[in-house]
C-alpha cells in the first residue's frame, strides 16, 4: 500500500494601460460579480511584443489585490512574471534578463507587501520587490550539514520564505527538507539523519509551510517503529504529528499518510489510510500532542448518506485545505443518500456542507455533477471549481464548467461559467494549469479561456451595498 494516498492526489516596467472593466451577466439575485481583465494573450505586454498563446499557467493574488502570472512574450521570444491591479501592469523578472541572469521564470506568488516569489530555471527559486533580487535557493548551493542541493518543489508562506526537498549530492545523505529566507538556510531533515521514531528516512516529500517558518512532510521510514509518518519541524526536533502503527482517533490505527497541510498555529492535516477499523481512511487534524478526525470512511455526511466510495478506489479526494480556525475542507464521495458526492468544511466537532453533488448550483438551473480546485480563507470561505450535470437545466457541454464562492451551500455565488460574456468574448474554458486560480476577501483571481485565446480576470464579489454597474 506504500505511498498509496499520495499518489492517488497528487525591472519593474510600468504601464499605464487602462484595462476594461466588465459586469458579469446576474443569473441569480444573490449574484454581483465584477470583472477586470489583467492580461490576454494577443495583448500588448509591458515589455514590449505580446502575450503570446499558451501563457499564464499560474495565476495569485494578495491582499491588495495585485495578480500576478507567467506569461510567455514575444518578439523577441522570452517568459515572464508580471503584475497587475487592473490599472497597471509591470514586469517583474524576465528569463532573457542579463543580471541576474535567467533562461526562463516561471511559477509566481506575491506576498502581501507586494514582495513576489518566482521559479528560475527550472532548479531555482528567487524573491524580488521589483527592484533587488535575492537568490533563495539555487541549483548547487551548500547544503547545511554538508553536501550541495538539487531543489525540488518549492513551497511559499505569506512572508516570502520558502521549503523546498532537495537531492544533496556529495554527501553521507541524499535527500532532504530545508527552508530559506534569503539570509539562512535552515536544515528541517536530511535522510542521514535518524527520525524520532528510529531507523532511516527512506522518502521525505510533501511539504507545506506556515508563516512561523514550520514544514510539515510525509515521510517514509525503514528500520524503525513505523514506516509512514507525518512530522513537523523548524530546525530543531522534529514532532512527530501522526504515525503509522499508532492509534488513531476513533479507535482505529494509522497506515500510511498523504499531502499534508499545515496552518500559522502548527496544526497539521493529513488523510490517513487505517488498519483494525471498519474506517479503510480518514482525514485527521494534529498538533504533536492531540489528535482529531475530521471525517472518516463510514462516517455520516451533515445532509444525508455515508462518506464511501463504492467503487472501493477514493472516498476522500486530496489534496485537502487547513486554515488558521483549524477547519479542514475535502471533498467526499457519498453513497446511501441523494448525493453522490460533496464539498465538506469540518473542525472535528461540526462539519458544513458547502455544495453537494446533484443539488442546484446557485446562479445556474443546473445541479453539480463534481467538484475540483479547492481554496479555503480563514473567515470559512471557500472557492472551488466545477463542473454542472450535462442535460439538467439547459446545461450543455459549452455552459458546464463553474467558480462559487460561499461559506456554505445556503450563501454560494457564481463566480463566472462557461457561456458567459466577458469583454465581448464568450468563456469557453478554464485551462487545465499549474494555478488556476486564487483568491482575496474581496475577489477571485483566475485564468479562463476564450476559444483560441487566454485571458486573467480578477473579479470581485460586490458587497449589497455596491451597485453592478458603478
């Protein structure tokens, strides 16, 4: 069963442009949306030549309410980390820049004081504020404790540190976790180091990192008391958070573990697969010391039915979301009731339904078919991403695909569906792509296609007192 779960988820140039703002259709009284168009393919870019087809892959969103996004641009060919507010737009790194130099950039998020993170190269990760730029990680750098990295898959917090697993070469290990600021790089665990439950990491993988500067990791082990667990470290003694071979909460006893997420108080998530239960999984909150199931196989969903995947494959579909309240956000087939799956916001005490397979979509006279592309706030709310019931409703292949936003299925609020107008062109798709989407207390930040074309559009989400047309 190794690794199961886990597998199964798995410069400043300004411009002054104006950029349209556009209303989007209300299909429901409880519908106000906005939309501004932050860049489109075809578009002048501020570099000079144009976003070209095939850009933005990755789209975040701060505070203030700055996107920012990849892009590739041309003549002369080259990519790009960009952003804009609707008004201006500047280019922040460019992989045809001299100094520093970079062959391409990619994959951007932007901290809340404007400071963006970006991928270099394929291998490296680097912070700017448009004005200095500081190498975070790069290919070959010294590892602390000996031996150089080859980082892998880069983890951000809101304070533009970041985690990142790594190759170490040239050493007595050769794997492990580490984090950087830019001033320090701080060793979370290196395979040549033993774990707290004995023997040897065999794996280190799946991290997530908070603004403490705290990871949290899937480990596989050999040699010692469990082969699977989930720590949590800062650079000194790692606590073990959930572990295989121990008890779970309800009763049962851990297996195997997948992506984990971790929140600003050190509390991680994780699903668990579990042994000596009628339970075969659940998903379980902890902080090294307690320990809480969230949801579990078998266990009954708040509207009707049983968390249960009759097929026997995936009852619990990860990657799962924590915020800082401690609430985790899955989504869950269903089976024994009139829904066949749902989207779920539990704490271990009180579990909330936000939308249910086969229920009415608000904004829509069609009913969800299933969901994907979670983001979840601290105030509860949650965006996500699905997909409507072909033939109920009007619905058809080119209006089936939906964003809502709500902290539960009675306050839901489309975002934008395919079918809809924006800025005189028909929404044909969202694109299959790193980042689809993000989002603030104000709005959502997402990347849509229209037909050969693709577009970044922030839309807010008006307030009762706020007219659509203003």
């Amino acid at each position: 069963m190794k690794r199961m779960l886990l597998y199964l988820f798995v410069l400043a140039v300004l411009t002054s442009i104006a950029l349209p703002t556009v209303p989007l259709p209300v299909t429901s009284a409880q519908t106000k949306v906005r939309h501004t168009i932050i860049a489109a393919t075809g578009a002048a870019a501020p570099t000079g030549g144009n976003y070209l087809p095939g850009s933005f892959a990755n789209v975040r969103l701060n505070a203030q309410h700055e996107v920012v996004f990849d892009a590739s641009v041309g003549p002369p060919f080259t990519t790009g980390v960009f952003v804009g507010d609707g008004k201006t737009t500047a280019a922040v790194a460019l992989g045809n820049n001299p100094d520093p130099a970079f062959g391409a950039v990619n994959n951007p998020f932007i901290t809340s004081n404007g400071d963006v993170v970006f991928d270099a190269n394929f291998s490296d990760t680097w912070r700017t504020d448009g004005k200095i730029f500081v190498p975070l990680v790069r290919d070959g750098d010294a590892a602390p404790g000996g031996g150089t990295v080859t980082p892998l898959r880069p983890v951000w917090n809101g304070h533009g540190a970041i985690a990142y697993g790594a190759i170490i070469n040239n050493s007595t290990a050769t794997q492990g976790i580490f984090t950087s600021d830019g001033t320090q790089t701080i060793t979370i665990a290196r395979d040549d180091v033993a774990p707290p439950t004995g023997g040897t990491f065999t794996l280190l993988d799946d991290l997530a990192i908070n603004d403490r500067g705290q990871v949290s990791f899937f480990s596989g082990m050999t040699g010692g008391s469990a082969d699977f667990a989930v720590f949590r470290g800062d650079g000194g003694a790692l606590t073990p958070i959930f572990v295989g071979n121990q008890p779970a909460p309800g009763g049962a006893t851990f297996n195997d573990f997948g992506v984990t997420a971790i929140n600003r108080h050190g509390q991680v998530a994780a699903a668990a697969s579990l042994t000596n239960s009628t339970s075969g999984v659940g998903i379980f909150r902890g902080d090294g010391t307690n320990a809480v199931a969230i949801a579990l196989e078998g266990q009954p969903a708040p509207k009707g039915g049983v968390y249960h995947d009759p097929s026997g494959q995936l009852t619990f579909r990860l990657p799962i979301k924590l915020n800082d309240r401690g609430e985790v956000l899955f989504d869950a087939v269903l089976t024994g009731g009139t829904n066949s799956r749902g989207v779920f916001r539990g704490d271990g005490e009180h579990t909330t339904t936000i939308a249910l397979g086969g229920a009415n979509a608000p904004g829509t006279t069609g009913t969800f078919a299933s969901f994907r592309d979670f983001k979840l706030l601290n105030d509860g709310r949650v965006v996500f991403l699905a997909s409507l019931t072909i033939g109920v409703g009007g619905v058809n292949f080119g209006n089936s695909l939906g964003l809502w936003i709500g902290t539960s299925e009675d306050d839901l609020q489309l975002i934008a569906r395919t079918g809809d107008v924006v800025d005189g062109k028909v929404l044909t798709n969202f694109p299959s792509v790193s980042n689809l989407f993000d989002v603030n207390e104000n709005g959502v930040a997402w990347i849509g296609s229209f037909g050969q074309s693709r577009a970044v559009v922030y839309s807010r989400v008006l307030g009762d007192d706020e007219a659509i047309n203003e």
